[in-house]
C-alpha cells in the first residue's frame, strides 16, 4: 500500500488540486478529508469528516493542510499529536508557533513540513536570492497574490526576506530622510528590506525581488500561472516527511 494521506481543506483551490495529484499518484492513498461545511459522507469513495477530532483512530501517515491561517497552528499541532507527518502551506505561523511545533515533532520523532511556497521556482528564486544580496545588499520585495489571500505579506516573501537578511553582505542603513505621505507607502520593513503586497483579482502568486546597485540592476522574479506549479512540491514534501524525524520550515530543507 501507498502513503496513506488525509487531506485537510479539500475542497479549497489548492485543497482540491493537492486531492487530484494524490488521486493520480499510485504511489499514494487518500484515506480521509476534512471540510467543517460538508453536507456529504464521501468523495470519490475516500470519508469526509466535518472535524479534526474524527481522525483519531483512522489510519493515515500524512497530514497535508490547506485551510485558514487561523487554524494551521492547531491542525498540525493535532496532526503531530496524534502520529500524522504534517505538511503544511496554510500560512500565517509566528515564530514562536513554529518553534513549538518542531520541538513537539523532535520530541515524538515525527517528521513534519511547513512550507511558505511549494513550487520549485519559487525556492530557486530565493536561493538566488541570498546569492546576490551578497553583492545587492540594497533592494526590495515586491510579492503579488489573489484578492481572496488574507495574509500579507505572504509567508513568501517573508521567508525570502528572512534567508536574504542572513545572507546579504554587511549594510550600515542610514537614516532616511524619507517622508511617508500616506502611511505605508514604502510598505512593510523587515530588517530594513521593504515588502509591498500587492492584492488583485486574477493573480495566482507572484513574486520579484529588484536590487540595486551603483549605475546597475537585477530583477529576479517568479511567476505561478496556475495551482499545478505547487504540486510537484507537496508531493515531495509528502514522500519525504515520512522518511523525517523533525518538522522543518522551508521546502528547501528536504531537495
């Protein structure tokens, strides 16, 4: 038999991409959903549960989350507590969260995942990334989502600021003498590296990354046309949580 695979949100935009993937792949078994508005017992054959709490006693390895923001903490920390491999794209975690989560998973030797972005170009980008703000310490993060996308900035871009921080090359930021006209115009500011959230419909998720330097620039950017660019990445994810011990934060840790 395959991985056995429950599918949280599945009736959502990247819910219901994840449960065709995992449908298709023999290699992988749908064994549960979960939607707290279900009004049916099944689809396609596999149960519908309308909560978290009805999973308990089933038989699965992984845990795969795409609900609300509000309810990622607790879904991967029931998963985690109750034997699932977590992997997780609902975003909105804090620090704090994620900390507590991988120790839990260390603790009960589980592996687990939660990644900001599954597609692979989007980990490129970031990689790339830090590579040039070894050299463009100056720059900044322009992400563009869907209009229905409640964080913001996306845990993207937020992810790709906090590995450039990491990596850039030494930057004295001065005072700027800079005036916000309307509050939030230079838009968000994570360690002196500005992120701008751009919300429309008609967006998927997009992502650009402009440095700066003298008499020169770079762009790098990552564009996702359609849900099917996240797949090859949660099914990665889901073949190798299993074989984990640790949940870690970032697609990256488990190419």
């Amino acid at each position: 038999m395959g991985i056995k695979v429950i599918i949280a949100g599945y009736r959502g935009k990247m819910g219901s991409t994840t449960t065709s993937m995992v449908l298709a792949d023999p290699e992988l078994e749908l064994v549960g959903l979960l939607d707290p508005h279900t009004q049916v017992d099944q689809y396609q054959g596999i149960p519908v549960f309308k909560q978290k709490e009805d999973f308990k006693n089933l038989q699965a390895d992984v845990w795969v989350d795409f609900t609300k923001p509000e309810l990622a903490f607790e879904h991967t920390l029931f998963a985690l507590e109750n034997g699932f491999a977590p992997v997780v794209g609902t975003t909105g975690f804090s620090n704090q969260e994620i900390d507590h989560l991988v120790a839990l998973s260390a603790q009960k030797e589980i592996g687990g995942l939660i990644a900001p972005n599954f597609a692979i170009g989007a980990i490129l980008l970031m990689e790339f990334a830090a590579k040039a703000a070894q050299y463009f310490p100056n720059l900044e993060i322009i992400e563009l989502h869907h209009d229905q996308k409640k964080d913001a900035p996306s845990g993207t871009a937020l992810k790709t600021a906090q590995v450039i921080a990491e990596n850039r090359s030494n930057l004295e930021i001065k005072p700027s003498e800079e005036e916000e006209l309307i509050a939030g115009a230079r838009g968000a500011d994570y360690q002196g590296i500005h992120i701008h959230s751009v919300r429309l419909p008609g967006l998927i998720a997009h992502q650009e990354v402009l440095f700066g330097g003298p008499g020169e620039g770079l762009t790098i950017r990552h564009d996702s046309y359609d849900r099917q660019s996240f797949m090859q990445g949660v099914n990665i994810g889901i073949k190798a949580v299993v074989k984990e011990k640790q949940l870690v934060y970032g697609l990256e840790n488990l190419l």
